[in-house]
C-alpha cells in the first residue's frame, strides 16, 4: 500500500508539474504573512468577539455588494444588510468559516425587522445550560435579541418583536436607537447602546445603559442615560479589575478647540471609566485613531469592541482594506485585530492599527481534522454550507467552493514535530465532468511542493475521502499553501498522518 501511494503520488507529480508550474497564482486581497483583515471571502463589519472553550468568536456585520441596474458598484446604503457573519479561531490568525446567520427579514428568525447590524454577544448559564445571546440593531431603531444553544447557531428569535424599541421608556428621543454592547458581571448583564445627535455635538445624550432580567431577554428597570461627549455610535463595555471600561467612537463635530482640550479627534474611539456598571463614567482619552490614519482610503465610522483571549487583552475593529485592494469604494468593511497593552495607571495604551496584526497564540495541530474553510490567507477561492437545504441554513458546516486554477489557501504555523508527516488526506467532492489537483507547498505560495492529490471526476458527486503519500516527510513548524488546479470541486477537511 506504501508503494502504491507513493507511485500514485509521483505520477500525480509527473503528470501536473509542468501545470502547476506555469501557473499563475491568483491575486488575493490579504498579503500572505499578514494577518489582517481576518478574511477576505466575505465582507464583515462592526466586530464582536466572545471567548468560549478556548476559542474565540468574532460576530460581524454581513455588508454586502449593492449594484445599480447597470452593475456597477454602489454605495453601502447598509439597508440591504440582514445576515451577521461568524467566524472563530483558537490561535488569532487561522480563521474558521461558519457562515452567515439569517437574523433579520423574511428569511431570518427576526421577521419583524428590516436589518441585522453591529451584533453584540453574550452567553450565560440558564437553567444549568449554556445560552447564547446575539443583540442586534434593527437599523436605527431598535435592538432585538436571538437565542441559541451553540456560539454558531441555529438562533431563533424567542420574542418576535424587538427587545428594546421607541416605545421603550428613556428611549424615544435616542436619535440612533442602535450599536449594542453587552456585559455579563457575574449573575448580572448590562445592555448598552444608543447614539447619533442629541442636544448638542459635545453632549448628544443619546447613550443609555440597562439592567437586563436574569433571562438575557427581558429588561430588569429602565434605560438610564449616560453622559458620553462626542458620542456618535458603537458602544463597547469591558471589565478589567474592577474598573468598567465603557468605549465609544467619537462624532464629526469635534472642532478643534475641543480636540485640544480632550485629546481627541472626529472618529476615534474614546474610553471612559468608572467603578460602577450603570456609570457615571469619566472620560479618559482616544486609544484608537480612525482607520483612515492607518490604511488610506479607510476613512469611515470607526467600531470596535475589545476582548481578553489567553491573558493578552484585543481590539477588533474595522476597516476598508479589502474593498481598497479590489479597486472599489463604497464603505464595504472588514474586520481586524490588534493588541491592547495596560499601563501600571489601568490607563489604555494608544493601540496602532496595522495589516500584519497579532501574533500566532498557538501552532495548528495538523493531525487532528482541520476545516478547509480554516483560512490564514486567501485568493480566489469562497465558502458555502456543506448542505444549502439544511434546516436554519446559514451556519453549519461549510466547505471550500468556488476554486479555479491558480486560486490558493494558505495556514499559518502548522506544527508537523520531529516524528513528521508522510501521508495528506482530504474529505472532497469531485468535479462531474473536471479533474482536480491540489498541490501542497511549504512556507510561501511558491515554496516547494511536498504533496499532490488527484481529484478524479465522478457523476455521483459525493464526498469522499482522497489519501496520498507526500513526496517528502515534513517535520518542524511550517506555513502551508495549497494551491489549486482546476474547478468545480470542493473540500470539506484535511489532516496529516
């Protein structure tokens, strides 16, 4: 068996160097090495992150395209947006596709509302058992909840109606009823949101904060409201001690008297502390400058929200790189994430945004099974469920489609040890009418070649798994490339023997 694997994978070689050598690699939107923005397959806005089982959850905005009767590109309107993005990963920089959540219209599970935008999540024990909690705004004028038992679904919609709306007391005069963010303080959670103009550019008034009820979706008293200055969108809330970090985005009134004064500018995001979670809070400063000051051509809102994963505190934000390298401009963002530091003061450090972003937490395990829509970079290729008719379809387990020739994934930091790998196999569907090879490179997208798998054509079109002997035992930690040739199948999983 050894030596037919080895011959077929010689022949498999012999056969397609040459393709693979004239191939020219498709172009990607995320420079292989960097680690921003998070993926590039999809759009995604308006970050959330939770940290759950030793991974960690980024929930996003799901932007998308808008054409004009001609095609061509327009403007994000955000109207169109109804479906929340999600994504994990366990070491910050290889990210694990899990679709895109119906929340909103007639084919989500909050029919009531029009959008789904700048999810906040949470999850609490109730009645013994984990619960998840996605708050979300349905456009500017309310905020609803979903529930599930799972971070990645399916949620369903336990109230059928919004959670907080105009009619909700303290709130009618919110100017942008939107931008939740939530936090679970022990046996008790706090919801915050609100923004837009108010009574003034330095004093809107349009914040609030509220106890929520011991059961995520019903509220424990009324929305109180929090003097903010500058506020104009997307609350975050942290607990770091014992002090509560509520941060915000500033607005585009801040003249510059007033910028001088408080050490801010328009569209930064400004943080505030106070002992108490219902606040007051007191203003501290800007740790992070609008993306337009790192990336050019991301001038835009500015969100975030930041997280604590294996002792290191995050930022996730947005930023319009993606849609920058496509040649487009339109306000279609993507999600980032950089590192926080503390000072001894329990003062935010001024956070630089960068494309190289964090470092790696972990190496991957190679061995165990590893989704083939666990990306570290990109070109080319998209994402679909495994199954489009499952019930709640949106999330679920998805599968590399969409592949052309050229088009290559890449993982970051596969840990092979010193015994090493000698065979690859991968879960895939073929083709009915092409035949497929996926070549696997070390190091870089043109690094050399250690393994080739044949993916025959077949009528039935079933998933089945494809095993090769490599051309070489790997050993020690490496990035790894495949690349692609040929189109019209896809891959569920992969691992090493």
């Amino acid at each position: 068996m050894v030596i037919e694997n080895m011959q077929k994978s010689n022949e498999i070689m012999n056969k397609y160097i040459n393709d693979f050598k004239n191939i020219e690699l498709t172009r990607g939107y995320k420079e292989f090495g960097n680690k921003n923005p998070l993926i590039t397959q999809r759009f995604g806005a308006d970050p959330y992150g939770i940290v759950y089982e030793g991974r960690v959850y980024i929930y996003m905005t799901g932007d998308l395209f808008e054409y004009d009767q001609e095609g061509n590109i327009l403007n994000n309107s955000y109207g169109r947006i109804n479906t929340l993005n999600v994504i994990s990963s366990d070491d910050l920089v290889n990210w694990t596709d899990h679709g895109a959540i119906k929340a909103a219209g007639p084919n989500g599970a909050a029919k009531w509302g029009n959008n789904s935008w700048a999810p906040a999540v949470a999850y609490k024990k109730v009645d013994g058992k984990d619960k998840f909690f996605i708050y979300f705004a349905n456009g500017g004028n309310g905020i609803g909840v979903l529930t599930s038992d799972s971070p990645t679904g399916p949620f369903i919609d336990p109230l059928n109606c919004a959670l907080i709306s105009r009619a909700t007391p303290n709130c009618a005069n919110v100017s942008w009823l939107f931008d939740p963010a939530v936090l679970v303080d022990g046996d008790h959670a706090y919801l915050y949101f609100g923004g837009g103009p108010g009574e003034s550019h330095a004093n809107p008034g349009t914040a609030r904060v509220v106890k929520l009820g011991d059961d995520m979706i019903s509220l424990a008293g009324d929305p109180a409201p929090l003097e903010v200055p500058y506020l104009f969108e997307d609350s975050g809330i942290n607990k770091i001690g014992n002090t509560y970090y509520y941060s915000y985005c500033s607005n585009f009134n801040v003249d510059p008297k007033a910028a001088a004064e408080l050490g801010f500018n328009s569209g930064e995001i400004i943080y505030m502390t106070s002992d108490n979670p219902m606040g007051p809070f007191t203003l501290r400063g800007s740790i992070l400058k609008n993306p337009g000051e790192f990336f050019p051509g991301s001038n835009g809102n500015n969100h975030h929200c930041m997280f604590e994963f294996d002792n290191q505190l995050y930022i996730a934000y947005h930023a319009r790189l993606v849609e920058t390298k496509m040649g487009v401009s339109g306000g279609y963002r993507s999600t980032n994430i950089d590192s926080v530091s503390i000072a001894e003061d329990n003062s935010i450090n001024n956070i630089e945004a960068t494309e190289l972003g964090v470092k790696q937490v972990k190496n991957l395990n190679p061995y165990t099974r590893v989704e083939a829509e666990t990306i570290g970079t990109s070109a080319g290729v998209s994402t679909s469920l495994y199954d489009e008719n499952a019930e709640n379809g949106g999330t679920g387990n998805m599968v590399l489609t969409d592949i052309h020739t050229g088009d290559w994934t890449a993982i970051y930091g596969a840990d092979f040890g010193e015994q090493g790998a000698n065979y690859f196999t991968a879960k895939v569907k073929p083709s009915k009418f092409m035949a497929g090879v996926v070549e696997i490179r070390l190091d870089n997208p043109n690094g050399d070649a250690v393994g080739y798998i044949e993916i025959e054509p077949s009528e039935e079109e079933e998933y089945k798994e494809i095993t090769t002997k490599l051309l070489t035992r790997v050993t020690g930690v490496h990035d790894l490339v495949f690349v692609y040739l040929g189109e019209g199948y896809k891959i569920d999983y992969w691992y090493f023997q």
